[in-house]
C-alpha cells in the first residue's frame, strides 16, 4: 500500500518523537540541538503530520507557520521504514499545506553531517540560506530554504474584501510614516474607497492564503492609465509581484486604446522612483500639493510602445 499523509496531535507520534530527539543528542551539544518538543509542537501556529502505511506510523514533520515562511520541524522517519518514500511524502505535504496558508516559502535548519536528510531537502527545490529567525551562524546547522510559487495576478471583481486591501497597502505604505508630508492619501481612504476607485476604473490583486497579497488600481486620464496604490505585502517582496501587476495594467491600457502608463510618487521616496524605473517608467515632472511652496511628488510614465523589459 502506498505511504498514507494525515493530521496527527504530536503525542500520537511520541515514539518517533523520542527516536529523533535521542539521535539528536547523540550527534550534537545540547546548544546546537533545535527541536521542539511535544507540547510546543502543539501550539496553533504548527500544523503536524505522520506518514503511515497500513496503520503503522513511519515519520513524521511538522510546519511551523510565521508571516514571512513556514518552517519545517521534527522531520523524521523511522530507520526500519526509510526507503519507502515516507520523507518526500511529508515533506510534499508541508509543501501544500505551506501553499494553503499564503506562505512565500519553506525553510529549515538541519544538522551538518545529516547527508540523507540534506539530499532529500535538495531534491525537493531546497537551496542553502542563510540563518533565519533567531538562529544563529554555528558549525553544528545547514540552512536551507525553497521559494514558493507566488500567486497569479486577477482583475478585481464583485464581493472583494476591500478592508483586507485596505490592511495590505497600509503593510506596504507604513515605511512611508513620518517620510513623507503631508501624509498619504491613505489615511482618508476606507473599504468603501477602495471599492468606489475599483469601479471607476480597474484594480488588479493577488491572493495567497485567501488573503490579498498584493495589489494595484488604475484608470484612464486622458490618453494615459494612471495607475497608484501599487502595494506588495511584505514577506512577498522580491517575487516579481510588481512586475506582473504592471504588466496587466500595461493590457488593460492596450485594451483602452491608450498609450501610456503614468504614476506619482512622493518626492522623499528615491528607492520607490528607483524600483518603478527598473520597471521601465522615467521622471517626467514635479508637482506641490496644495498649501506647498516646494516639489511634494514627482510623475513618472512609461509608453506602451517602449522595448521589451529584460527578463530578471
């Protein structure tokens, strides 16, 4: 019969548990050794998971949840029951539960030396990081992490959750507080704003874990679409999300028979100008909001009929 995923409470798994935490010790100083034990796996924020086969228990794994990834744990299986595919089927099945709950990506930390486990881990996409959390660099640990696929980008439609858009680009605009005066435009605007700017033109969003993750608006200004409220949440930043949201701006504008993308940006904010430059869009002027005697914004367009954009 083939090896059987499921849900498990961690004690159900004590055995397995106690077997690798024995072995554990055996090869590491007490300092270097990471592993929770049973009543901390099970705390809410941990989803736990034993493989079977025929009713007897071969491995088991945790996923430890956080904002920016999901972490694997207490990966383990039986020595008697290696060779069976027990490990590549927990670790698939972290894999999804880590896709369910909007993560961005799986990491973990193993001892050196694990060589099984470390080819198991590379044969399932996992590269080597960096320390994560609050580890720290040591001879005993390998860290080691996978990216997961970010989410495709859809046209909002009827019954969004705009007070979720909302939490998302007050995520991703909190580095502008106390950067930028006067302060955003976001502070006036509710759900129902949202909403209201979405019907008046187009909004594009991303959904991970049945929650936005990222997010643009446009509408036509004349032979332009003026696009704003560009926002990435951020354990989703650096995953192209803004690229692609840009892209299907750039279609709907085509679509419009326009010929131009436009933006504003405050004029504090020079990595912004530098990120919508990488994506194609260059300075074009300056304005003051009113009550200013001084350049509060710049403008920035990109034409649609502008060269491809590199590949990165």
């Amino acid at each position: 019969m083939p090896v059987a995923i499921r849900p498990a409470a961690p004690r159900e798994a004590a055995p397995l548990l106690k077997a690798s935490h024995a072995l554990m010790r055996s090869l590491f100083p007490a300092e270097a050794n990471h592993f929770l034990d049973i009543d901390r796996l099970a705390a809410p924020n941990i989803r736990f998971l034993v493989a079977e086969e025929e009713g007897a228990l071969l491995g088991c794994a945790a996923l430890r949840i956080s904002p920016e990834y999901g972490e694997v744990k207490s990966m383990f299986v039986a020595p008697e029951a290696r060779g069976k595919g027990a490990g590549a089927a927990l670790l698939a099945a972290l894999e999804a539960e880590a896709k369910a709950a909007g993560l961005p990506a799986l990491r973990l930390e193993t001892g050196t030396g694990l060589d099984a486990a470390h080819r198991l881990y590379r044969a399932a996409g996992f590269v080597d990081c960096g320390p994560f959390g609050d580890y720290e660099e040591s001879p005993y640990s390998l860290f080691m992490e996978k990216p997961l696929p970010a989410p495709p980008v859809r046209r909002a439609g009827p019954g969004e959750d705009w007070a979720a858009v909302r939490a998302l680009v007050a995520e991703a605009f909190a580095y502008m507080e106390g950067r930028i005066d006067p302060p955003s435009s976001l502070h006036c605007w509710t759900a129902e704003t949202f909403a209201a700017e979405a019907d008046a033109g187009a909004a594009f969003i991303a959904e991970a874990g049945g929650r936005p993750v990222a997010c643009l608006f446009a509408k036509p200004e004349g032979d332009a679409l003026h696009i704003g409220k560009v926002a990435v949440a951020n354990a989703w930043r650096g995953r192209g999300l803004a690229r692609v949201l840009i892209e299907a701006a750039e279609a709907e504008a085509r679509a419009l028979g326009l010929s131009t993308l436009t933006l504003g940006s405050r004029i504090e904010l020079a990595e912004t100008h530098a990120a919508f430059a990488a994506l194609g869009f260059a300075r074009t002027g300056e304005s003051a909001h009113p009550g200013f005697d001084r350049p509060t914004s710049i403008s920035m367009a990109r034409p649609l009929n502008r060269p491809p954009l590199p590949v990165t």
